[in-house]
C-alpha cells in the first residue's frame, strides 16, 4: 500500500510570513520619518556620577601650554586630589593651532610644540584622564578654530590622541540650532568612539540657551544651565555665583546617572571668594550632583582649599549613585535663608544643607518633618564639615551659620551614628 501523501505545510506559512512582512514594510514606508536630531540617544556608559577634575580656564585663561597642563595634572597626581575622585584633567580654549591642508585640527606648535598626543600619554601615565576643549561653531569663544563642519573629522582625531572628554562651547554660532548642532557632535562622538571602543564625556556649553535640560539627557553627558561665573569684584562675583545656583536649581528633576546639570567650573581656591564662600560653593555643587570640575592652581592651594576639595563626606553627597539632584525644600521670607535637602542611596538617609545667602551670622534650622517628611522622632546627625562625630537630634537640628556660609549635615533617622 502507498504511503499516503501529507500535504505541504511549509508552503503556505511562507505565504503567510510573505504577505505580513509586506504589509509592516508598507506601514513603515508610509510613517513619517524620524527626525534626525531625534535619531540617536546618547549611551554612552560614562558619567554615571558627576564627573570630577580640573579645568584650566579660570585660572590660565589663554596663557596656556603643555607644561601647565603636566604640571597641573602631576600636582592632581601627587596631593590626594586623585585619591580623592578627581581624574579628569581638562584644557579648554586656546590650545588650537591652524587646521592641517586636509583640515585636520592641529595644536599651537608653540604652547604644545610637540602636538596633544604625548600630553594626553603622559596624563594616562599618571592614571587621569584627559578633556579637550572645542566649540559648535566657526570658532572658538577666542577666535580659535571651531568645529561647525568639521564635527566628525575633530572627534576622530580626539578619539586617536586617547581623550577621554570632550568639551563643546557656542561662541560664533549666529543662525544655528543649538539641538542640531548638539546632535551632530554627539553622533560624532559616538561613532569615533566607536571605532577605538573608547567612550568620550560630551559636555554640552550653550550656557542654557534654548533650554538644554529639555534635550541635553538625551544629547550629552552634562550640559551648562547658565552663563560663565565669570571673575571681577567679588561682591557681584558673589550675586553671580548665587544666580546661578538659582537657575541650576530649577532643573533638579531632570538629572540622572550619566546626565547632570552644570552649574560651571568651581571657583574654589582662586583666592576670588573667601574661604567660606569657597566652601558654600563646593557644598552646593555637591548638593545639586554637579560636575566637580576645580579651575585652580592645584600646585599651590592653601591647606584650608586642599581641606575643603578632598573631604570625602562632602564629595561623597555629590557621588551618591542615586543620582538625585538636591533641591531647596524651605526658606524664610526673604529668601536669604534656605534649607536644600537631597535623598541618598542608603536608604533613610539624607544631605540637608543649611545655606545662608545673606552677609550676617543667622541661626537656622531644619525640621524632620517639614523639611524630610518624617513623623515626629530622633535622627542621627552628622555636621561634614565641623567634623565631629554623630549626635542624636529629636525632630529637628538648629545650627548658626555664618554670611554667605553654609551648614552641611548627614542625616539618618533611628537613634545611633549615621552610616559612614
């Protein structure tokens, strides 16, 4: 007897599968194209905490060249600074020379005379990292050859001189889309990057022009909020600086592992502040899990700057893997007088910062339950900058907080000393 014929399976589900991919390759022609600046979002694996470094521009400005640069990060190397998180070592503007006949970016051959590539080697050997500085468009805010056109050409070079962090600034930008542009050097970036698997650091500097806490997660790695800090008299050096903290705070819910706010450099230790507005800055950056970037002379700060840029409790609220960006949650009726509060990692546990913008000594307090939404009870507190041990404080903790001084406290509810 003949083995009965069974019917042939196969052919019809292939039908099938023909018939479906047809009709998903017709909806997909006919759906709008995604725009390009839309395209790509950045993932880039780094700067899951703030970064931490050193950044040359308010203290050299354009009076920049190789040596300052090895000897500043040597200085990073040597004096705890390193120890204590900081690794990238950053050049900004002034570095370029003239672009090669191919339109290559090369460096001044007087300031770097034998080119980036064995100042980038020698930070590695140190065990830092290495930043550069470019700009989105013509040229540099100091005239100096820009990227605008150049954007895939610049990130591959960066990528094979090693650099770890890459620095776009807005100057000469007439007629450009800050979005667009940021795009072009982020898929730059990628894709260089890419090719020598080594991921690079975007930081974004329009100064917050178009709104970049809007796109920059989605762009760079950090994007700045505001304008320069800048130098000058000190007392409206101090307004400014305060200004700023004002508009970075705004953007608090916005920042997480791998995109941060950036308020600009640290102005720590340039000897523009005094020393307790130097440490309210280095406080509030901590608070908003902002990069760290120094723009001193790390070879010569005083004891108290050293004091005040390696404790590891305050660079610790700044470092905290939760990523949450501190917010003021009080303040009195002036305003001079605020209360910030961020949520750590560990959990029940806080940095509450007691922050006085006005000049007098004023006493402040802040309260478990307003401040942290706790029920009435005891919390163990710890003061990271007075440095003394732990102390119990029931449903509150009241401290005098000097002018333009700030208070900076660990706060862990339950009786006992606060996790170290």
């Amino acid at each position: 007897m003949a083995t009965p014929r069974v019917p042939n399976q196969t052919l019809p589900r292939v039908i099938l599968l023909a018939v479906f991919l047809a009709l998903v390759m017709t909806v997909i022609s006919r759906a709008p194209a995604l725009p390009a600046s839309h395209a790509v979002a950045l993932s880039n694996g780094v700067a899951l905490t703030p970064p931490m470094g050193w950044n040359s521009w308010y203290w050299l400005q354009c009076n920049i060249a190789a040596g300052d640069v090895e000897r500043a990060a040597y200085a990073i190397a040597t004096n705890g600074m390193r120890e204590a998180g900081y690794s990238y070592v950053n050049v900004d503007d002034c570095w370029q020379g003239n672009r090669a006949q191919d339109g290559t970016i090369t460096a001044d051959p007087d300031r770097f005379p034998d080119g980036m590539k064995p100042v980038v080697d020698y930070i590695h050997s140190l065990h830092l990292k290495f930043g550069i500085y470019t700009d989105a468009g013509s040229a540099t805010c100091m005239g100096f050859p820009g990227s605008l056109g150049h954007e895939q050409q610049d990130a591959d070079t960066y990528a094979g001189w090693g650099v770890d962090f890459v620095k776009v600034d807005w100057c000469n930008s007439d007629g450009l889309d800050p979005r667009s542009q940021y795009d072009t050097m982020r898929d730059a970036l990628q894709t260089a990057s890419a090719t020598v698997r080594h991921p690079m650091v975007f930081s974004i500097c329009d100064w917050g022009v178009d709104s970049p806490w809007s796109w920059g997660p989605n762009i760079g790695n950090m994007w700045r909020t505001a304008a320069d800090i800048g130098y000058g008299d000190p007392r409206s050096l101090w307004d400014r600086l305060v200004g700023t903290v004002d508009q970075n705070a705004g953007h608090a819910a916005v920042a997480h592992p791998g995109a941060w706010n950036d308020p600009d450099a640290l102005e720590v230790g340039l000897g523009w502040l005094n020393d307790v507005e130097d440490r309210s800055q280095f406080t509030l950056w901590a608070m908003m899990a902002a990069p760290l970037l120094l723009s001193n002379d790390p070879g010569s700060i005083s004891s108290y700057t050293k004091a005040t840029v390696t404790n590891r409790d305050v660079i610790a609220i700044d470092q905290d893997s939760a990523g949450v960006q501190g917010s003021v949650v009080g303040q009195d009726s002036t305003g001079q007088l605020q209360v910030w509060v961020k949520p750590l990692s560990t959990p029940g546990t806080w940095a509450v910062a007691l922050f006085n913008r006005g000049s007098r000594e004023a006493e402040m307090r802040t309260d478990w339950r307003h401040d942290l939404g706790l029920a009435s009870g005891t919390a163990a507190v710890r003061d990271l900058w007075g440095g003394s041990p732990a102390t119990t404080a029931r449903d509150g903790y009241s401290a005098r907080v000097p002018g333009h001084g700030v208070v900076l406290l660990k706060v862990t509810t339950g009786a006992g000393p606060a996790p170290r």
